[in-house]
C-alpha cells in the first residue's frame, strides 16, 4: 500500500466538451488527484475489469446521466451488479436536474447525485469540493484499515 495521498477518479461521461471542462477543473488538483476520462460506458466497465485485475480500482467514479449506446444508470447498474467493483463510490456528474433522474440514481445505489453548474466558477466550486470530500472519507477508510 502507497503512502501518497493521491486520489483516482474515473469520468464517464460521452461529451467531449464536458470532459475538457472537467479536466480543466480537475487541473487545479493535479497534484491531490488523477482523472482518467473514457467516454462511453461499455469502454468504462472493460477499462474497470481490467483495473480490477491489477488491484488498481479507482478510488470513485463521477458518471454522467445522459449518454448514448449506454446509459448512466446502465452504467451505474453493471457497476453495482459486479461484485469485483460493487463496492466503488459512483457520483452521478450530470447536468439533468429531473426529479425521475434523481430518484432513479439513488434506488440504483449511487453515492451521491450532483447537478453541474452551469458557470464556470460554480463548477470549479463543485470540483473542490468534491475532491476534499471524496479525499478525507478515501483516506480515512485508509487509515482505519492500517490500525
């Protein structure tokens, strides 16, 4: 087990001009946390399996909703119907506020639903606090399991 206190994020999310956004965002925590961005959900459950017989699972998954071929929540069901990665945090990244949408997330098992800001600087806001919660309850876990 590493000592660093980097934090993996996998970005499964189909549009390009999001995950520039994202990366950009996520830019400001280069050294606290690295983003691997796949952009579709086929391509995001094999690069999963493959990581998980490395014993190299990312620490959470930011998924977005609306995505063609394969759907968020198709996505967020074969995460949690998997028992290698069922355990996996998955935050529902997505610009649809619909109540179904919502509701849906949560009786899937997602860990949280957040509804991207539209101006910049409200998405920056959102990044960093993601990163500093996703990071304390990562490293806690960390620690309690070392004791």
């Amino acid at each position: 087990m590493t000592s660093s206190r980097h934090l993996c994020i996998l970005l499964i999310d189909d549009n390009p001009a999001d995950c520039l956004l994202a990366e950009e965002a996520f830019e400001m925590h280069a050294e606290q946390v690295t983003v691997k961005v796949i952009q579709d959900g086929q391509n995001a459950l094999n690069w999963l399996q493959a990581q998980a017989a490395k014993d190299s699972l990312p620490d959470v998954v930011l998924l977005d909703v609306n995505m063609p071929a394969m759907s968020g929540f198709e996505v967020l069901t074969a995460i949690r119907g998997d028992t290698t990665f069922r355990h996996l945090p998955v935050v529902m990244l997505t610009t649809s506020d619909r109540e179904e949408d919502i509701d849906r997330a949560y009786e899937l098992v997602a860990s949280s639903y957040l509804v991207k800001r539209r101006d910049f600087q409200g998405f920056l806001d959102q990044v960093d606090s993601l990163v500093r919660f996703w990071s304390q309850v990562r490293f806690r876990r960390r620690t309690n399991l070392m004791s």
